[in-house]
C-alpha cells in the first residue's frame, strides 16, 4: 500500500525538494497555500500532512483546526518560526511533530517515516503480540482494534500521539513513565534533549479524559519522576 503524503508550503522550492525526496515511497499531493490544502484534503484520503506555519489563505494553525474537526491524520508542521510558544500552541492544536527551518530533507523522511509506522501498523502488532483488543480503566475503555477511546461509553477524539501515549501507559496501569520512556516509546527515537512537548500531549489528553483536567484521577504527575495512568480510587 502506498500512502498519500500532503505538502503545503508557499515557497515552491521546499514543496519540490520534499517531493524529491518523498516521492519514491509515496503518493505526493502538493499545495502552495492553506486554502488550496484543505481542498487537497477534501477531495483525497489523506494518511499524513507536512504543513508550513505560515501560508496565504488559511495559516497552518487555522487549517489544522479545520482538518482536526474530521480527519485524525499525523500533522508534521514545517516552519521557520523557531519560537518556542509556538511549537507548543501547533501542538495543542493537534500537530503530531514539529520541524524548524532550515531542515534536513532526510530527518522528514525519517519522521514521516515513523508517524506512519505508528499509525498504520497498530493493528498488525496488536495482532502479533496478541494483546487483549480493550483496555478498561474506571470508565475508560481503550478499544485496540479500532484505536479509539471511550469515556462512559462515549467516544473521546484523539490524535495519534495522544492515543499512542494513552496506550503505552493504560497497558501498565500504575506505573511511573519517566519523560524519556514516554518519548522513546512512542516516538521511537533517542530522547536527546528537553523541552515541553510530552507535557502539551499530557495536558491535552487530561482535558478529555478528566472531569477537572486541574485536579486529574486518571492521569497523574509524579513530580520528579513522570506520569502515571490508573484507575480512580472510590469514594
């Protein structure tokens, strides 16, 4: 199978190089501004979207606030801004990874790379491991067959990387998972260096898994050490 990758970037030179070098292992649609994006996306199946912060039309954070209201796609911004609120604020949006320009081509393969894998070949290890496809957790349940969550029976949306953290850490309920553990895990890469990203995926997740994301039951900081998930402890 062969996945489709956007490319939405108003400078035609970086479109074409990525396209160069994406274009041997996917299928590459092209755009040079956000509002040609979202058509891309409306009238394709999308599996992974590489996007520029800033784009006439639609910026990258107005577009992905449209793409997230439907689709759950890796997102991978793209973008010289280099200011670290906003890495985050992309990420609070939804974003699955974040690159500063001037780049390496080859770490987006790379990174392209690994979004997918992690996306895509779930199944297939749930399957080979053969793992119980639902996890319960009070009322949590972690439905591995179709990745999805469910709080009292109702459907909670999650990006990838949120499901990916939740499922690491309701598989080993509990347990205390360091920064490093959580990063390495689930984006399966050396944790080389510190900055805020695992805290905006945990934030985020606690804002839809909680009933007060300030005084959270399920997920919990271990302060110095990292986070752990378990259940509720009864009234």
């Amino acid at each position: 199978m062969m996945y489709t990758i956007l490319i939405a970037d108003d400078e035609a030179e970086i479109v074409e190089l990525l396209r160069l070098y994406l274009e041997k292992e996917y299928n590459i649609l092209e755009a040079n501004s956000g509002t040609e994006a979202l058509t891309q996306v409306q009238n394709h199946k999308v599996d992974l979207a590489i996007l520029d912060f800033m784009m006439p039309g639609l910026d990258g954070l107005q577009l992905l606030k449209k793409i997230r209201e439907v689709h759950h796609f890796p997102v991978l911004f793209l973008s010289a801004k280099s200011e670290h609120h906003d890495k985050i604020l992309g990420l609070e949006l939804g974003a699955d990874d974040y690159i500063s320009k001037p780049f390496n081509p080859l770490e987006i393969v790379a990174r392209v790379g690994a979004l997918l894998r992690r996306v895509h070949h779930f199944d297939a290890q749930v399957v080979e491991e053969k793992e119980a496809e639902q996890i319960v957790l009070g009322e949590l349940m972690l439905d591995q067959s179709q990745c999805l969550l469910y709080r009292s029976g109702e459907p909670v949306v999650l990006t990838s990387t949120e499901y990916k953290i939740l499922e690491l850490m309701m598989k080993q309920p509990g347990r205390v998972f360091t920064r490093k553990k959580i990063y390495e895990a689930v984006w399966e890469d050396f944790y080389v260096y510190e900055d805020n990203s695992i805290m905006v995926h945990i934030s985020n997740i606690r804002e839809k898994i909680e009933e007060d994301s300030k005084k959270p039951v399920y997920l919990k900081t271990i302060r110095g050490l990292g986070y752990k998930i378990e259940a509720p402890m009864e009234q």
